[in-house]
C-alpha cells in the first residue's frame, strides 16, 4: 500500500516517513532498527506521541516496544513523550505515582498526568531527564509552565502545604481550613436591590470549634467572616447581636459593630476542582475526635463487623468469609497517605490520609466521600 501511494521514505527530510510494521511483531523483533533506518536520529529533539494505539497490541509486545523506546531516548534532554491511551501491562492503576514508578528507572521523569476509568486510560506527558534530577531545559520549561505532578491516591488536588502536614512532625490544626458549618446556615444580607427587606438585619451563625467559641456572618459583598464570639467590649457574645445591612456585626450588648479586614485572612487554596456531585452531611459523634478518625481509617473492621451488611461495603467484597483474602498496599503520596484496599474479582477501596483529621474513601467507580473529623470541644 505504501509503496502504490508513494509514501515509502526515499531519504529526503521535508515529509514524514512511514513504516508499515505490525506492533504486534515487537514482542520478538525491535522495531529500533527500522525506525532508525529510516532516518531517526535519538540525538535529535524527538516526540514520541501514542493515541489509543496499545489497547490493541499484546501485553508481550507493549512492554519490549515502550522499553526499546525510552531506553533509547533517555539520554536526549529534548526527547518527550505525549500518552493518550494504556500503559498495560506496565501500570494497571490510576495513580500518577504508579506512573512515575515506571517511568523512573527508564530515565524519564513525569510532566503531566490524570487518568480516567479505573487506570484504563492515562493522559500524560513525559521527559527524558538525563541528569535525573529534572535539570534540562526542557523540563524546567514544563515545571514553569505546568508546575510539578501532584501525586494522589484521592480522587482531589491536595492543598499546598498538604505535603507538610502530611509528615507526622507537621500534622497540625493550625492554619489549617475546617467545615464549621454549611453555606446555607449563614444568612445572606439583603442586597440593595431588595428595597423591602433592605433595611432588615440578618442573624450571625454561632459554632465550637475545639471548645472555641466561634461566630460567622456575611458582609454587604456576601462574604463569609470568621471570629471569635466574644466582645472585646465587655465579652459579650457576638452570635447574640445582628448584622447590618451593611454587613457590620453588631453586638447586642451596646451596638458596637466591626466589620473584616481582610488583609487578616489566610489565603483559600484555589485547585482544580475535580467533577462530582457533591452530597452533605453532618454526623455529630459524641466521642473524642481521635476515635472517629481511627474508625474510618481501620478497612478490616469492615470484613468482621459490618459483613457485608450495607451494598457499598458488599460491592467491595468486604465480608467476613473473606478476610484471609483481603490484600493492603500502603502508600504516601502529596496529600498524605494511605491504603490499597481489595478482594478478588471485587473493586478496589482507597482509604487517603490528610493528617491530622482528612480521611477520603474512594476507589475507582467515581463514588468518593470525605470526612473532616472536627472537634468541638473535649471529648466531642
């Protein structure tokens, strides 16, 4: 066919060459020579660019193909690698990290990186790193460009200071973001366009927080405000005042009102938000918070105690019979750590870390739920 259409190399540089070879044959023949026959040069910049190519190549050919290729390039600081498509037999996961558990030895260093369906398919972009410790060129332009890969087990984007806090010497509740309530709970003022209600005061939302009297309300803008719910006055709850209309808090002991300076609050992390469907729930333990964290981290109480009682936990093969087969793979990864958890011919459980109070179930249908243990007060 290539030779009736006219598109066998014939040594001139200005068009692409094309080689006919089944990729199938790379299990027992390199298809190296033939690339480089035809006039690639690995000193070269160089793009690798696979697009839903290996779902339809043997396992046995995948893995000398891919080798043969990166080993080969490794040494070039300009060579990339562009993904679309599965890395089977390789990696059978989603995680970056499992990405660039593979990658490393070949010399190669992750640029970008998400999954979808389990692991079926990765979306990534590599580098070769000669000096393996990411000095090229090129792979300073991406860490500029595209910053570094966030490895993470959970299906979300950590937070920045997630890696610190995830180390046990950093595991703190200071600075630190907590769900003290839901926004609906703090009133909205009324905007100006409301004439009948524009004049009317709103309610500041009362709440503990590590037996921390906390008050929020919004200001004119509609933004949330956090302090303490004491008067600096004569210490007189704030939460028992009104907000104005326009949006100073005012204390009801002699009206003094104080609005934020928001110059005083800690910056919000703004990552990708990741697609879902968000569902709410509050759960009021009256136990110490360390105990609910331990519960929600321990999987193989789930075998004995629950034995498959409730779908969600008998979807995951998570019965009694069962617990001799349950395997657990530890892991750490930039927002804190974790297990692996399954069962034969059942889906995986991921249990992810955030210390000192973030613990996410998730796995890989899409369903995920996370839970902020938050202590009120002592013992609560």
């Amino acid at each position: 066919y290539f030779e009736e259409k006219g598109l066998l190399y014939d040594g001139s540089r200005d068009r692409p060459a094309y080689l006919p070879f089944d990729l199938n044959r790379a299990a027992s023949e390199s298809i190296l020579p033939h690339l480089l026959e035809l006039g690639l040069d690995p000193s070269l910049p160089t793009l690798f660019v696979f697009e839903a190519v290996l779902f339809y190549v043997d396992n046995s050919a995948t893995r000398p193909l891919l080798k043969d290729l990166l080993s080969s390039f490794s040494s070039n600081p300009n060579a990339m690698l562009c993904m679309t498509d599965s890395l089977k037999p390789y990696v059978d996961t989603s995680f970056a990290a499992d990405v660039k558990s593979w990658l490393r030895p070949e010399g190669w260093k992750l640029v970008q990186h998400s999954a979808r369906w389990g692991g079926a398919v990765h979306f990534l972009l590599a580098a070769a790193d000669p000096a393996g410790g990411g000095g090229s060129a090129l792979l300073e332009h991406c860490r500029k460009e595209r910053g570094e890969v966030v490895e993470s087990y959970a299906p979300v984007t950590p937070p920045r200071d997630a890696k610190k806090r995830a180390t046990a010497e950093g595991a703190s509740f200071d600075d630190a973001w907590y769900a003290v309530c839901f926004d609906w709970q703090v009133e909205q003022v009324p905007s100006a366009g409301m004439e009948a209600n524009r004049e009317r005061s709103t309610k500041p939302y009362a709440v503990n927080l590590w037996g921390e009297p906390l008050v929020l309300w919004r200001d004119k803008d509609g933004e949330v405000t956090c302090a303490k719910d004491v008067c600096p006055h004569r210490s007189a709850p704030l939460s028992m005042g009104s907000v104005t209309p326009d949006g100073r808090l005012s204390c009801m002991y002699h009206g003094c009102a104080c609005k934020r300076r928001k110059s005083e609050l800690p910056t919000r992390f703004e990552g990708k938000d990741y697609e879902s469907f968000p569902c709410d729930t509050v759960l009021d333990y009256n136990v110490d918070w360390k105990y609910v964290v331990e519960n929600n981290l321990d999987s193989p109480h789930l075998f004995w105690l629950h034995d498959g009682s409730v779908p969600p936990v008998a979807s995951l093969g998570f019965k009694r019979d069962k617990i001799d087969q349950m395997r657990l793979k530890m892991f750490n990864d930039d927002g804190g750590f974790g297990h692996l958890g399954k069962t034969p011919g059942a889906k995986p459980k991921i249990v992810h870390f955030m210390p000192p109070n973030v613990v996410r179930h998730c796995g890989t249908s899409g369903f995920a739920e996370e839970f902020h243990i938050i202590p009120v007060k002592e013992g609560k």
